[in-house]
C-alpha cells in the first residue's frame, strides 16, 4: 500500500501553506504561501450537519477533495495514479485553535466518480497523525494476540450485545492464526491484573461498549466497577494503566459511539486522540453513535484481515470498504489515529505459525471425554455469573469477596461444564488446571494432582505417614511453592456421580444423599484451602 502525507502548516500569524511528503518523508511539493482566509470553505465543511445518514455527504467529499486537489495543484489527483492503494496521513500544524481542520471528513473524499474508500481494489484509508513519537517493530511469526474486553454496566441502558460482537470475532477468524483472550470485569482494574498477568503485551486490545463525550467535562469511556456499576474512565487513566503495566499494544480498538470525536468549542481533542498522544502507536474509534452489528463486523473483518498477515492500513481499509459495501450507514465514521510508525503487519505473513489447538471446547475431556461443552462462538449470557466466580477466585483470603470455592449448579445439560470451562480459560494465565471428573475419593484427588504438579510432589503425595489433610496443606503452602509454580484451580466437575442412582432418580437431593465418603474428601480438601490460605 503507497503511503503519503499531506502537511497542512502554519507559515506566520496570517499564512499557511501545504506539503506532500513520500513514505521516506522525501518532500515532492510545497504551495506558495496562502492568506488564511482561504481555509474559510474547510471550516464550513467541519461545522455543517455531518451526520451518519446526512443527505449530503457527497457534496461534503466533493468539497474536500476540490479544496485540496485545487490547492495542491493536481497533487493530490496524483496520489491515485495509476491506481492503487493509498493511506493518506494528515498532518495539521495551523494551530491550537484550529482543531476542526484535524477532523475533517477524510473519509468521504470524492473526487466526482467515487468515494476514494469506497473502492474494493484500490484501497484507501486517512490516517489522522496525531502525535510524531515513533515505535519500531516487526511482524511477529506467531499467532495475532488480542485482547477482548467488553463493559456494559448494569445499571446504563441499552444493554450491548458484546457476546454476538466477541462470536462474530471468533467465527470471523476461526480458520486464522489468532489467539482471543477475554477479560471478563469490563472494569478498568481488571484490565490492569489481565495485563500484568500477561507475559507480554498482546498485539492489540480491544474495548467495546459505551463511550461519551459530555458537554462540560472530558470525553469518557462507560466501564464498570468491581460489581458490574458504572465506573467511568478518561483515556488518561486507560493510558496510566498501560503504562503501569508496561503492555502498550500496537493498536487500541476503543470500539464505543463518539470515542474519535473532539469537542471543537473546547478544543478538547477526542478520547482515541489522546490515547495516541500516550504512546499507543494506533488507536481506532467511533466518529459518531455507532450501531452494534457495524462495530461488530467491522472488528470481525479487520482482525481476520491482521491476523493473515495484512498491513494495518491496509486492514482498516477493508473493515471500511466491508461496512460500505452491507450498505451501512456508519461506514464513513471509523476513524484512525496514529504516531508517526510505520503501519506495517503485525504478524508475519506465510504459514509458518501453528493455529493453537488449545480449543476451550476441549478442556474437559480429558476428564471423561463424556462431556459435551459449549462453542465459545455460542456460550452466550453468562457474564454475569462469570464475573462474580471471578472475582471470587481471584480474591486472595483477607479480602471481600473470598471464598475457598465456586459452587455452580443446576440440572443437567444447562451448561455448568460449559461455564467452568471458560472460568479455567479465563484463569489460564495465572493458574494451573486440575481436573477431577466423577466419583471423588482420596486415591482419584492425590491423582488428579499428581498429573499436574512437578514430579517432587510424589515424595508427599505417596507418604503413608502422612494424612489427606497433611499431604495438602503441604502441597498447598503459599511461600515459594516447590511443588506448582502457579496456584492451582481444582475443578470438581461431573460432582452428581457422587450421589448414587437411586437417589438422583427421586429429583430432590439432600447433604445426606451424597456418599459419606466424597463430602469427607471433599471437606477436607475445603478445610485444607481455607488453613492455608
């Protein structure tokens, strides 16, 4: 993709003059100074009803691009010819009180037979350029790395439908070198613990839900608090977070209505903007009120198109071109913010890399291979229940919300396995799985443990001196650990075998229908949980 530049600066207090620089930042054209009262038709354009649906976004693109073709003398017709794709950098310089020149309707550029983003084969996408750091990397040959969080508080209307946009990714991809991981808290911190638990910053992170840009204060993304109620965050404190954790991705999707827009009158500059200015190399937003389904698919198609191998502006590009094409009338108000890197690949292309075979789908039957669990693309409507056995096995004793377990249960076939099975995907990062499946006793524990804990742990779990209860509080000490370098995640599924036929048969089942034997393990093992902390 012919990558360009079109500098637009300030020569003195009443004169400016433009630029066009190559991808090397060679110059190949400067204007003659120019008075600027000439910018006058620009500002029209900013401050007229610019509207998803507005009836006349033509003309607003045939405008803008006869100013700049005029004022470029041709220049700017050149950059198409021949035909081929082009991602335009804008790059305004006229001053802190000329904000609106930076957010001119790019993307409508006409030039009187087509909407340059409109065309399938010759690409096209404005970058805004909003800060001139650069960061250098390299297409990595691996797997895309993304990171999904969602937030819809409980108590802000409309609910989003975030599983359907989180589905569409995955079935988008599902034949594509990409890792999705999800942080479940929609909250601010626990982004921060997903990060810090994280080896390495993922290549993008993506944020969905609600997004504003008040009247008096700055602009703000609706998040939640640890109890699912809003908690608002500035991109200040999104960038602080990553900054603290040290995992700035190479591009930050804030997926939420009116997170590319600034506030012209204050001159305050949009939540995407300043993430840019914090060091994110990219960051991509919403110029207006955005609908569900055109941000869901136009995240569904750009990282099918990152995860290939394709550029990044070549990749927003075609999430553009998809939106226009369905006819959607949010396709013009994706916009693009982004420092002075190159928008290379992030992954490499070639099929080299290895699409992992870790399915959530599949963690479980090595237990029993009996259990059918749920498709990630259609576990849907659980958050809630996710978010609360989270943030009970994440607490550590001492803090609100502990408990020594998770007790998940209903009738057969609702999706308790399905449920406990994203938990332990969720947790992968930072805990080690032990599954039990069935019938519980102390022989089947020792040997859901001993398939997972480091070979050491034979010398205790095999002493005959030793009790259940001892053998697990040594195994479970918390200080330095010799036994497991992460905590464990014990996973009990399966747990109704415990109780004998003729009993489940009944439909009601009390404590003392259950086999003596498995409540005994089973307290033990609770007992040895809660001592050791």
């Amino acid at each position: 993709m012919k990558a360009a530049t079109l500098s637009l600066f300030t020569l003195d207090a009443t004169q400016f003059a433009l630029r066009l620089s190559d991808e090397q930042n060679h110059v190949y054209f400067t204007s003659a100074a120019l008075p600027r009262t000439a910018l006058k038709p620009l500002f029209d354009i900013t401050e007229s009803n610019y509207q998803a649906s507005a009836p006349d976004l033509k003309q607003q693109g045939q405008e803008l691009y006869a100013w700049f073709n005029l004022h470029t003398q041709g220049h700017l017709a050149t950059l198409r010819q021949p035909k081929q794709a082009l991602a335009l950098r804008i790059d305004i310089q006229v001053g802190a009180n000329d904000l609106g020149l930076r957010h001119l309707p790019w993307e409508l550029l006409h030039d009187g037979v087509q909407f340059w983003c409109a065309d399938p084969i010759h690409l096209f996408t404005p970058i805004r350029l909003a800060s001139d750091y650069q960061h250098q990397w390299q297409p990595a040959t691996r797997p895309l790395q993304v990171l999904f969080m969602a937030s819809s508080p409980e108590d802000v209307q409309p609910v989003l439908d975030f599983e359907a946009e989180e589905a569409g990714i995955l079935k988008a991809t599902e034949q594509k070198p990409l890792l999705l991981q999800v942080e479940e808290s929609g909250s601010l911190q626990g982004l921060e613990q997903c990060l810090n638990d994280m080896p390495q910053a993922p290549d993008v992170i993506h944020l969905s839900g609600h997004a504003e840009l008040p009247k008096a204060a700055e602009p703000v993304f609706l998040l939640e608090n640890d109890v699912g109620q809003l908690q608002t965050a500035t991109a200040h404190e999104l960038a602080k977070v990553l900054v603290a954790t040290d995992r700035l991705p190479r591009l930050l999707f804030v997926s939420g209505c009116e997170t590319g827009k600034s506030d012209l009158s204050r001159d305050l500059l949009s939540f995407a903007e300043q993430l840019v200015q914090a060091n994110v190399p990219v960051v991509l937003g919403w110029a207006l009120p955005v609908g569900d389904v055109a941000a869901s698919q136009a995240a569904a198609v750009l990282y099918d198109k990152l995860a290939t191998g394709l550029r990044l502006d070549m990749a927003i590009a075609a999430a553009r071109q998809f939106l226009f094409e369905q006819q959607s009338p949010y396709w013009h108000l994706l916009r693009c913010f982004a420092n002075a890197s190159a928008l290379q690949a992030l992954i490499a292309k070639g099929r080299q890399r290895v699409v992992p075979t870790a399915i959530t789908e599949q963690l479980f039957l090595d237990a029993g291979n009996t259990i059918a669990v749920c498709k990630r693309t259609e576990f849907v409507g659980r958050r809630r229940l996710l978010q609360r056995s989270l943030r009970c096995l994440r607490t550590w004793s001492g803090y609100e919300g502990y408990a020594e377990g998770v007790l998940l249960y209903g009738m057969g076939g609702l999706g308790k396995s399905s449920t406990a099975a994203r938990l332990v995907e969720r947790l992968s990062n930072t805990h080690l799985k032990a599954v039990h499946y069935g019938r519980l006793d102390e022989v089947s524990l020792l040997n859901c443990l001993r398939r997972v804990l480091k070979p050491k742990a034979l010398s205790v779990l095999n002493d005959p001196e030793l009790n259940l209860y001892a053998r697990l509080c040594t195994l479970f000490d918390l200080d330095n650990n010799p036994y497991c370098d992460k905590p464990l995640l014990i996973v009990l599924d399966d747990f109704e075998q415990n109780i004998p036929q003729q009993q489940r048969d009944k439909g009601r089942v009390n404590s003392e229908d259950y086999e003596p034997n498995s409540l005994q393990v089973l307290n033990t093992l609770l007992q040895a949980i809660h001592d050791t902390q």
